[in-house]
C-alpha cells in the first residue's frame, strides 16, 4: 500500500500513543513495558509495506520517540492516547488492513502481558480495541 510520507509518519506517532496507552493504562509504566515496546516496534513494525513511505528509522522514531515523550511528559491519559489513535483510524480507515490489525493486536497483546500478566483495566482496553478495528472500513 503506497501512502504519503505524512500519513505513514501519523500512523507511527499514533501507534506510539497507542502503544503508551496500553502501557500506561493502569497508571504505570515500567521499564519492562518500555523494553518490550521498543523491541516489538523493532522485530514487528520496521518490515510494513506502510512504513516504506518514509525511511525505517523515521518511522522507528516516530513511535519511539512519542512513546517516550508521553511516558516521560505523564500529561496525557491512556484513554486520551487511545482515543487519539481510535480518531486517526476513523480518518484514515484505508491503512488498517487486516495483516495491519492482526499486528496491533498481537502487539499490544505482548506490551500488556510484558509485566506481571494482564490486568484487568488491559484486557478491557484490549476488547475495546478488538471491537474498534473489527468495525467494517466505511
């Protein structure tokens, strides 16, 4: 799928955001989290034909770097964060494909399991995402 330069980098930072509000959504983010976001975005995401748009090492700052600005800032809730990438996906429903999908399940499903298991508040945003990426693109 060929997007712009601009787009592919807003997916990126949004997936930063998303990938905080999986982390953060029990009020915390530890080092654990923080190691496994950056190992996941390097093993998973670096290989998408949608980061072709801009260089590997754009789109990997992209969504480390807004990752570890929303860790460190603390300003911004999870359900803001995920509320933001929910937003961008309404916008932008053509870059979700399914292998798309599969993967940002499957990756916050391993941010969220990275420390002491899932919790409760994980798994319910978990089943939210679930349901918002099931959604038919319109």
């Amino acid at each position: 799928m060929k997007v712009s330069k601009h787009i592919a980098l807003q997916f990126c930072q949004n997936l930063g955001k998303l990938f905080y509000a999986f982390a953060a959504v029990d009020k915390s983010v530890n080092d654990e989290e923080i190691s496994t976001v950056k190992r996941l975005v390097e093993k998973y995401w670096l290989q998408q034909d949608l980061i072709v748009s801009c260089s590997q090492n754009d789109a990997k700052n992209a969504i480390i770097d807004t990752f570890n600005w929303l860790c460190k800032d603390m300003e911004y809730d999870a359900q803001t964060c995920y509320n933001s990438f929910i937003n961008f996906k309404k916008q932008n429903n053509f870059i979700f494909t399914e292998d798309i999908k599969k993967l940002i399940i499957k990756t916050v499903g391993k941010i969220s399991s990275s420390f002491s298991g899932q919790n409760k508040s994980e798994l319910i945003l978990l089943a939210k995402l679930n349901i918002e990426l099931k959604k038919l693109n319109t």
